[in-house]
C-alpha cells in the first residue's frame, strides 16, 4: 500500500466514534507504519481525530518500544523537537501524546517525564536552568491534559519531582480550560496513596477555593470519550478528594 493510501485509511479509521474499534483496525498495521499518520493526525482541526490520535499512540509506541527501543526513542524526540522554537512549528498534540505513551511504557517514563515536567517551568539561575515553560494556552491545555493523565497511572512518579507547586499557578490561569485541568490534576494527585502525597492539601485547597463558583464550561477526554463538565465541578470533585486525604494524614 502506499504511503498516502495508508495515511488516508488510517486518518479516516481514526474518526470513527467507537476507540476500540480503531485499536483492533490499526492492529493490521505495523507501529512504523502508523506513526508518520498519527503525526498528521494530531495537527487536523477535527477534535475527535486529534484525540484519537493521542491514544493510539499511547498504544502504538509501547509496542515499538518492546519492538526497538530506540525507534521509541526517536519518536519521543520529535515531539520533544516540535516543542522546540527552534523547529518552527507549534507542537500540537506533543503533550498529550507523550504522557499517554509514557502512562504505558515504564522504560520512557522514566526517560522523559522530566522533560513533561520541564514545559511547567520556568529556567532558574545559571545552574539551574532546567525549565522549558510553554507560554501558549492551547499549549498549557495539553500539557496539563498530560499530567493528568499520569496523576491518574503514575501519580507517585509526579509528586517525587514535586508538582504541586507547578500546578497551583495555573489555577489563575485568564484560559478557563488551563484553571479546571490544573485543578484536576491537583484532585487526582491527593487520591493517591498518603505516604507520597506530602503535605499540600491546605495549599491546594486554598488556592482551588474560588474556582468553585467558576460555572465556565470544559470539554474533556476521558478514557476515549468526552465528557462536558464544568470547573467548578472539577474544583469540587479536586476539593473532596483533598478533604479526603486530609482526613486520612489527621
């Protein structure tokens, strides 16, 4: 087949409703196959498609990876590229992609969640210069999309790299999207086991506190679906998960 045949069928296979329907049709194909497509994928205007294209690569380059690490490799170096000024381009979709893929492969989570991470901070002093902070909203969507996705697989993981105080200033964000998922974020890290959570609940709370009457819609991508929800409901849901693990700490 060639390669605009393929990336054709495989473009319109992801914009079918049903995720599992697409991860059994894309089983024909083989990871290298499917990456320059999915690539693609990521930059079109269609919301499904984009998304659907995050999660199969979550799927996709976990299975390159037992097949060659090092092709895995590359492909999360071109999403690191595209996030670079340097590249020119804008790196849609590099987020997300890369937090799902590394929710399901141990090998490049260990890699290359510092470099997630970095898009959250700003560079320090000479010897410190570690940041990489995406000042674009859309950007700070998907980034946070991203840590959300691995408060939800591997939450001990972010709060070792201390997080938290990444996350509390976005929830001041002037992007509606950027205050809920930073305070989903937050929610999701307080609901993991105690002796990682540290002490951050009063913090945490205090700052999620006026999003709580903040009625802007959200539109989110949970597990292959989306879900319309309100801030002030992702601030509710984060502040009852934090009175939850206060109580326990108490």
């Amino acid at each position: 087949m060639k390669s605009r045949q393929r990336k054709s069928e495989i473009l319109t296979m992801l914009a079918h409703d049903d995720l599992e329907v697409i991860m059994a049709a894309l089983e024909d194909f083989s990871p290298t196959d499917l990456i320059n497509p999915l690539f693609s994928a990521l930059y079109r205007s269609e919301e499904q498609l984009r998304w659907h294209a995050v999660s199969v690569l979550g799927q996709i380059v976990p299975r390159l990876a037992r097949q060659e690490m090092e092709a895995a490799r590359i492909v999360m170096r071109r999403f690191l590229w595209s996030l670079n000024d340097e590249s020119g381009g804008i790196g849609w979709g590099a987020p997300e992609a890369m937090a799902e893929i590394m929710a399901y492969e141990p090998r490049l989570l260990e890699e290359y969640i510092h470099m997630l991470i970095s898009y959250m901070r700003e560079d320090g002093p000479l010897d410190f210069q570690d940041g990489n902070y995406l000042e674009l909203p859309a950007l700070q969507r998907g980034l946070l999309w991203g840590v959300g996705r691995l408060a939800e697989k591997q939450p001990g993981k972010l709060l070792k790299r201390q997080v938290v105080v990444d996350l509390i200033p976005y929830l001041k964000s002037e992007d509606h999207v950027v205050r809920g998922l930073a305070a989903r974020c937050l929610g999701l890290l307080a609901g993991t086991d105690v002796s990682d959570s540290g002490d951050f609940t009063d913090s945490a709370a205090d700052s999620i506190a006026p999003l709580l009457a903040d009625e802007t819609m959200i539109r989110l991508y949970v597990e292959g679906e989306f879900v319309d929800t309100t801030v002030a409901a992702l601030a509710h849901e984060a502040m009852a998960r934090l009175a939850t693990l206060s109580d326990a700490v108490v």
